[in-house]
C-alpha cells in the first residue's frame, strides 16, 4: 500500500476521533442542564473551536489540489488564519474570565453568565479582526505563501496567546499567594475563601498544561509552514509536523474529557447500564 495514502487514513482517523469526542462532549454539556455550568461553557467553547478547526483542515488537504477563484483563495487563506489560532484564543478567554474571577472576586459582574457571553464573543470577535490582513493580500493560488502570512500566523497562533496566558496566569498564583499572607478571616468565611482558591488554582493548572500540551504540538506545523514559505522544507518534515498537529488536537480533546470527573463518571455509568 502506498505510503502516502496510509498517511492520509491515519490523518482523516485521527481528525474524525477529534470530531467524534468533540461532539459528544458538547452535545452532554447542551443537553443536560447540571452541565451547563460557566467552566463547561468554556469547554464548550473549546469544542466548538476545534470542530471547526478540524473541519477547516480536512477541507484543506483536498482543497488544495483544486484551482479556485481569487475570491475563493481569499478567504482560503482568511480561514486559514482563523482555523490555526483559534484554540489558543478560547484558552485566553478562559484564562482572562478566571483572572477576573479571582482578582476582582468582589465585582459581581464577573461572577455572572453575561461576562462569561462577553469573553467568548471577544474571542471570536478578535480571530475575524486579527486575520483581516489575509482580506487584503493577492494570491498567485491558493497554497502560495508571502513570508510574512507565515511570520503573521505563527506569532498570532502561538506568541501572543502564550504571553497573555502567561502574564495573566502569572498575575493570578501572585495574587493567590499575597492573599494567603494576609490577616486570616473570620473562620468560617477563610475556609470558603480557601477552598474556592483551591478549586480555581487546580482548574487553572489543569487548563495551563492542556494549553502547554497544545502548543508544544501546534508550534512545530506552524514553524515549519513558515520555514517552507523561505526555504524548501523535506516533505517527510513537512507531513510529520502535520501530522503531530493533528495528534496533539486528539489528545487536547481526550484530555479535556478525562479531566472533567462530572462527565466523565455521567457517560460512564450511561455505558454500564447500556452493557
């Protein structure tokens, strides 16, 4: 059997396991209400994200054989930027939801189901403007690249989200960590202080090493889309990062799903009664 072809099974097996988890997940968090709760939203989001990051890139690796119109590689390429910084943009949400959370915990606006709407619209807002730049550029084809489009990608997919997870991850364990130096409360409401503290900074932790585990995975199809674009790139170099981009986007969702207990125990006792 031709190499290539087995490559391209394995590819469209593992985006299809991508879709298949993903929309499991968010038709659970869609159709039970106990899951509807503002962390879940954010996976929500997540999921929705990587659907249509998949989705864009299953299209993609077919598209590409096809002559279109310069209309069609416009937002070819629009959609390109969008389908590879999406992701890290709905960890960034999460992460600036959370920051408010816990630094502004006095301000009930943060607290409520409209700031969570807020950050998600924000998001998407931001990947439509932030991609604008493609609108504007003429294309020979479709799959020609200018050398700033892959510099323009890969600062927008994985520097700039990663220095504002950073930054304002970093502003919120230096919170945490003044506010247990300071006069205790009275004790009942220390203790409800601490364990809210406690619960935010594991599910902070968890969310930073699934986003870690992403970009580790993300940056490398990235660098190399954009090394192609200076210098020929080996197709086997070419195809590996591709294809590691694609594993880690399989594993962001299987982590996603084992980490989240409630869920997780629901659809395991769902299949206990089933066999």
């Amino acid at each position: 059997m031709d190499i290539y072809y087995t490559l391209e099974v394995f590819r469209n097996f593992v985006y299809s396991g991508v879709l298949f988890i993903a929309l499991l997940y968010s038709g659970l968090i869609l159709a039970i209400p106990r899951f509807r709760h503002q962390n879940n939203m954010f996976i929500l989001n997540l999921c929705i994200n990587s659907l249509s990051t998949c989705i864009y890139f299953i299209i993609y690796f077919y598209a590409i054989y096809y002559d279109m119109p310069q209309s069609m590689c416009v937002l070819f390429q629009y959609a390109f930027n969008i389908a590879s910084i999406q992701i890290p943009f709905a960890f960034v949400a999460f992460t600036i939801h959370r920051f408010c959370i816990i630094v502004y915990h006095t301000k009930e606006f943060f607290k409520t189901n409209q700031w969570v709407i807020v950050c998600i619209l924000t998001q998407w807002i931001s990947l439509f403007i932030i991609s604008l730049p493609f609108v504007f550029e003429y294309y020979d084809d479709c799959t020609s690249n200018k050398v700033w489009m892959g510099f323009y990608t890969l600062i927008t997919g994985v520097i700039v989200p990663s220095l504002l997870n950073m930054t304002f991850n970093m502003w919120i364990f230096i919170y945490v960590r003044r506010s247990t130096r300071r006069v205790h409360l009275p004790e009942s409401s220390g203790i409800t202080t601490r364990i809210t503290s406690r619960r935010d900074i594991s599910l902070l932790k968890q969310m930073i090493f699934t986003f870690s585990m992403f970009i580790i995975g993300w940056t490398p199809a990235l660098l190399i889309n954009t090394i192609n674009v200076i210098m020929f790139v080996d197709v086997i170099i070419l195809m590996a990062s591709i294809y590691l981009g694609a594993i880690c986007l399989l594993a962001l969702m299987i982590n996603l799903f084992i980490s989240n207990h409630e869920l997780r125990q629901y659809v395991w006792n769902c299949l206990r009664r089933c066999f």
